[in-house]
C-alpha cells in the first residue's frame, strides 16, 4: 500500500514541475515581449510617420500585443 501512495506522489509531483516549467517559460516570453517586441513595435510605427486613420489603425497593433500577452498568463492560470 505504500508503494502505492508512492507512485501518486511522483505523478503530483511530477505535475506541479511541469506547471512551474510552463509558468517558468511564458514569463520569459513576457519579459521579452514587454522589453523588446513592444518598444520595437512603437518605434517602427513612430518612425513611420503615418497619419489618418491608418495612424489610428497602426497604434492599436501594440495594445493587441499586450492583449494577447494577458490572454496567455490567463490561459495558464485556468
């Protein structure tokens, strides 16, 4: 019977792991994402120098790149 309870440690153990890899692995696209995709984004679109609706289109690709970032922590935590 102990060897039982055994094995059922190891596979909760062996969960938890890969739950904290996983978190472990989207924070390291966040912070990459936040520090360089983001600024990058703004900078291009700045450097652009667009004006008119397509300025307003354009501005809004940073905020759905955060959007999609909030989408994936929430996703994890489910």
């Amino acid at each position: 019977m102990d060897m039982l309870n055994k094995d059922v440690n190891m596979e909760a153990n062996d969960g938890i792991v890969e739950y904290i890899a996983a978190f472990i692995g989207l924070m390291v696209v966040v912070l990459i994402a936040v520090s360089v995709v983001i600024p990058t984004v703004n900078d291009t679109i700045t450097d652009a120098n667009f004006t008119g609706n397509l300025a307003v289109i354009v501005g809004i690709i940073p905020l759905l790149i955060a959007v999609v970032l909030v989408l994936l922590v929430v996703s994890l935590m489910r």
